[in-house]
C-alpha cells in the first residue's frame, strides 16, 4: 500500500519519527516522505541523517495554521499525525497552548486531508487517553474522537482515519529508561511508587503498528498492540541493581497504571492476534463486518491495563534490550 506513494508525517521531527522515516523508506521504499514540523533546529539535525535522499523532504510548519497545512498535503495519500503537546506538567500549565495543538490542530488536519483527498490517515494516541487523569489525556481523548468522527465527514469513498494507541515507548526522550541510565551512578534512584506499573513497547513496534492500521482500516478503528508489563521498581533494579530506591510520591496527573482499553470501551473491542481493535460505537460501526474482521469480542468487563496485564517483561529480558539499544536510548 506504502510503496511508491507519498507521505506526510506531523511532528516527524520526535521520536517517532526518527524511528518510522529509516523503516518506512527501507521497507516500502516511497516516492516522497515529507516531515512537517514547527523546530527548524530540529529539521536541521534531522536533514543531516538523509544527506541527498530526494524521497526525504521537510517542510516547516504548525498544525495550528490550516493554510499551512493544505500547502503541504497536496498530492499526499498517506498521513501520520504525530505532532502533539505530550509532557503533562506542560500541558497542565499551559492548558490553552495544549488544547490548540491537540485538539484544534486534529481538526485542521482532519479537515484538510478531507479537502485535499487524502487517502488514509493514522494519529497516534496514547495510554492516558484512556480515562484520562491529566489535560494532556483529555485531549488526546478528544483528538481521538475527533479521528474516528472524521470517518463521517469524509463520506464512503473520501479520506480514511484511524487511531494507534500506546503506552511507555522503550528509551525515548524524556522517557523513565533514560532518566533511571542517567542516575545509574548515584547511590540511590527516585521511585514514585512501588505499585507503579507501565506498558513496555519499543519505537519500532510502534512504527509496525501503524503499518498495520495503513493495511488493515476501514475507518474509525482504535488498535492496541499487545505488550509486556514492568514494574516501576524492576526497570530500576534492571538498570541500578545496587541503587537504593528512594520513594518521592506521585506527581499531579500521573497514575499508578497505565490503561489502553477502559471498561467501556468492552462492549466495542476485539481481540486478534497480536493486537486489540476498539471499534467505534457510532453509526453501529462495530458491528460492521469489514471492520470486526474475525476477531473476537472480549468479555464484557475488559479491561487492558498495565498492572492487568498477563505477559511481563523480566528484569533480565529489559537488560539485554538495554545493551542492544544503549547508542539511541534518549537520543530522541
């Protein structure tokens, strides 16, 4: 589907990114892949890694500027929403920032992959739009609504979307694995809570997941990979085995566990190999056969959560990923 097609991704300039454009190009090899974004300093460093590529291209600009975007879609088919105001203390102190990107800039880009015919579009999504706790989910719940919405707008034959949720990415920017290598050294490491438990996935799992939403959607579906769980106070032993662990309490907008299916979205979700579908409730959406496939309805009080989970990551199996990933841990 991918192959010899053009592409745009959002915030292509963030972590995500920097693990899709590498895998996507070697893959499918596309005509053109365009990373939109606001930092030029970034699209600078970024550009460097392409050298001459002609399939690379970057193009500045916000989500918030509509003009902007309708530029920059032309000739797309494909769309990758990544661009998102993510850190929640952030988003918690500066609400309207965060509703601007989040959610105005979802319905930019809905309306104008709709205007421009775009063909598909995957947005990522993330744990805490499940019963979120903070701003910053609240939003992404919205802009996730706002996706599966789009479907309607669209008509039967106009620009499909569809949403990628996930948890903790493995070593990114920002991320717990980083911080924990960066006090490795120090006789102690701050725990928030022992009973802290978090989804355990690595960027390239989630590029492959949302290939397989570019494969696999009708319009509207929410897909959940299947993965491992840790323990807050097992990644720390994982990386400072010897490190006292010293408990600082949970900040504001942080849960003890991060969910990706809430008990309401039971009645609507499927299971299949290697991954959930939440279909929407809308229009009877969920009772679509091309959406439900052959997949399974779970049980009428699901839920997928990170302290529910039935598959753990080891201390052991984090430390062997850990020596494998340590050049790009933290990296972006």
């Amino acid at each position: 589907m991918l192959k010899n097609s053009s592409i745009l991704i959002t915030g292509g300039t963030g972590s995500f990114g920097h693990s899709f454009v590498p895998m996507t190009l070697a893959k499918y090899n596309p005509r053109r892949l365009v990373i939109y974004s606001r930092d030029e300093m970034k699209q600078w460093e970024m550009a460097k890694l392409y050298g001459d590529d002609e399939r690379v291209r970057f193009f500045i600009g916000d989500v918030r500027d509509k003009d902007r975007l309708a530029r920059a879609l032309n000739s797309i088919d494909y769309v990758v929403h990544a661009a998102a105001t993510k850190i929640v203390p952030t988003a918690e102190y500066n609400p309207f920032e965060c509703v601007k990107t989040n959610i105005n800039g979802a319905m930019n880009l809905i309306d104008a992959c709709i205007d421009k015919g775009v063909k598909r579009v995957v947005a990522l999504s993330t744990d805490k739009a499940s019963s979120p706790a903070n701003l910053y989910g609240a939003t992404k719940l919205a802009s996730d609504k706002l996706f599966i919405a789009g479907n309607s707008y669209s008509g039967e034959t106009g620009t499909r979307f569809s949403v990628v949720r996930y948890g903790n990415v493995m070593g990114s920017r920002g991320s717990v694995i980083p911080f924990f290598l960066s006090l490795m050294d120090k006789e102690e490491l701050p725990i928030t809570d022992v009973r802290m438990t978090r989804f355990m996935i690595t960027l390239e799992q989630g590029v492959d997941l949302v290939w397989k939403a570019f494969e696999d959607s009708v319009g509207g579906e929410i897909y959940v990979k299947k993965i491992p769980s840790m323990n807050i106070t097992d990644i720390a032993k994982a990386i400072a085995p010897d490190a006292k662990q010293k408990i600082i309490g949970i900040r504001p907008g942080e849960k003890l566990h991060e969910q990706m299916i809430a008990p309401e979205d039971a009645p609507y979700t499927y299971e299949y190999d290697g991954y959930y579908k939440i279909l929407p409730a809308i229009h009877n959406w969920n009772l679509d056969p091309l959406r439900t496939l052959n997949g399974k309805l779970v049980d009428a009080e699901f839920t997928y959560s990170s302290d529910n989970n039935t598959d753990w990551m080891s201390i052991e199996m984090l430390k062997i990923w850990i020596d494998f990933a340590r050049e790009k841990i933290g990296k972006v």
